[in-house]
C-alpha cells in the first residue's frame, strides 16, 4: 500500500511539473497557432540559470527566481525575434525554424556550461521527509505538488478574472474579434509568449535539484508536453492541468508497476526490458484512448 501511495504522489509531483511548461505551451499554440518546439529549451535554460544561480551560493528561492526570470526574458526575445514571423506561416515553417532554436538553444547552454551535467542539491530546509499517517516521503517532492496546484490555481484566477486573460481566453477562439475590438494583437502575443516561458522556467528551476540539469534535457520532457496538451485540450489550461496530471500517473505508475506485472511470466531481464518499452508507450496508449473517445480532447478551448 505505502509503495501505491508512493507512486501515486511521484505521478502527481511529475504531473505538476508537466503542467507549468504544458500551461504556457497550450495557450501559445492555442492563440497563436505556433507550434514551438523550442519551448522546452526555455525550461532547459530556466534549469541551467537557476542551478548556477544555486551553485554560486544564491538562496534557493532567488535561484528559482533567476531561472524563471531568465527564461522569461528569453522567450520573449524569441518571439520579437523569431516567432512573430511565423504567425500564419505553415507548421512546417514553424517546426522547422523552432527546430533550429533548440539546436541554437543547446550549442549555446553548452558553450557557457559546457557538456557536463551540473549537480544541484536540494536545498537544505526541504531536503527532509515528511509523515503522512506513518507514510514517509520526501518534503520536496511535496513542495513540488503543492507549487504545481498554487500554479493552476493562479492561472485559473488570471485567465478568469483578469482583463488580460479574458483577452487571452477571447484570443483562443475569436482572434479576428479580439483585434476588430482594437486590442492590440502583437502585444498581447508577446505578453501570452512571455508568460509561457516564465512558467518552463519555473519548472526548470524547480526541477533542478532532482534531474539530470544537462544539455537537452528540454527535448526529453517536450514529447510528454505535447501528448499532455493534446489530451487535455489545445488552448486550455483546465486541459492542460487534467492532461499533464494523466500523463504523469500513467508514466510513472506504469514504470513502476508493468515490469512487476510481467514477472510471472517472464524472466526477470525480459520483465525489465520489455516493461520499460510497455511503460513508454503507455502514455501514447492514453492519447489513443481519449481522442477516440474525444477527438478535441478532454476539455478543448471554448468548452464548458
């Protein structure tokens, strides 16, 4: 029971972390039509600066600043630069110039950090565990789950009780509208681009201390962004949070479980190496199964 309920928390904390980076991403394409395959440098760099900012001495809550920070300042250079000549462009325009940013992305991180992965500790406060009716788990990994819920629930209260993200929200599903109205559309690209790479580099920053913060770590997590989105929805973040929550128990619980399943009836090498394929595919299972079932996905923009 404990090793379920282990699992289960591990799914959520994973979960929660594919949401801040699948939050951005959704509305981006969702808005734009841009399909980014950059965005998960921006979560690469997020980890970078704040595992620097970390290793150099800087309090953890500043690090997480400084990686947010600069992976926000980074996207929003990408889009004034790069991005907003795609709008309207084919995707696979867009796929093949956001193709080129990663290669950018990672030959440069590579240059100022070099090839090495950099070790992060987590931070000493947290670095304990807690008790859950004489369950244990790790204290950080619970500080993750709860930054992930605090951050669905400030952008649902954003997205639904601001100005701006009622723009944001019109801009998904009636972008001619929105701009007949006099909004100016470009800016708003900008602030929407923006906001999404601050909330990849939240996740890199939070995310430091237990991955591997190394060259491409952005394209590893960006194939699970991408099924999370489609299964929750494009251009919702409800989506994206029910999506990403998914994905994450589905991966997690199915590495850790199938292998076990396939035991019995295998030998153990066999169980491992082909549990950890099942496993993989698991996730694409999930999709499969929800788009038959819902071809927009789970809760598409505009839906109730």
């Amino acid at each position: 029971m404990s090793l379920a309920l282990e699992q289960v928390l591990n799914g959520l904390q994973f979960g929660a972390m594919i949401f801040l980076i699948a939050a951005g991403l959704t509305l981006v394409f969702g808005i734009m039509g841009v399909i980014n395959l950059a965005h998960g440098s921006l979560y690469m760099l997020g980890a970078f600066v704040s595992a620097s900012a970390a290793v150099h001495g800087a309090p953890f809550a500043v690090a997480v600043l400084a990686g947010a920070a600069a992976a926000g300042l980074a996207g929003i250079v990408m889009e004034l630069v790069v991005i907003r000549r795609l709008y309207g462009r084919d995707h696979l325009d867009q796929v093949l110039a956001t193709f080129a940013l990663i290669l950018i992305a990672n030959d440069g991180v590579s240059v100022v950090w070099g090839k090495v992965p950099l070790p992060v500790d987590v931070p000493s406060a947290l670095a304990g565990t807690v008790s859950l009716g004489g369950f244990i788990y790790p204290a950080y990994r619970l500080v993750l789950i709860a930054a992930g819920l605090l951050a669905a629930l400030g952008l649902y209260l954003f997205i639904a009780r601001t100005r701006l993200g009622m723009l944001i929200r019109a801009g998904a599903t009636h972008r001619e509208t929105v701009a007949a109205l006099g909004v100016d559309i470009a800016q708003l690209n900008t602030v929407v681009f923006g906001l999404g790479a601050l909330l990849a580099g939240i996740a890199g920053a939070l995310l430091a201390p237990i991955l591997a913060v190394q060259v491409g770590m952005g394209e590893q997590i960006l194939i699970l962004t991408f099924v999370a989105i489609v299964v929750g929805g494009l251009g919702s973040i409800r989506g994206a949070f029910v999506g990403a929550l998914l994905v994450g128990l589905v991966d997690t619980l199915g590495r850790a479980y199938i292998p076990v399943l396939l035991k019995p009836v295998a030998r153990p090498e066999i169980a491992d190496s082909l549990g950890g394929g099942l496993s993989a595919v698991a996730i694409y299972v999930l999709m499969a199964v929800v788009l038959i079932w819902k071809p927009r996905g789970l809760f598409p923009a505009g839906s109730r």
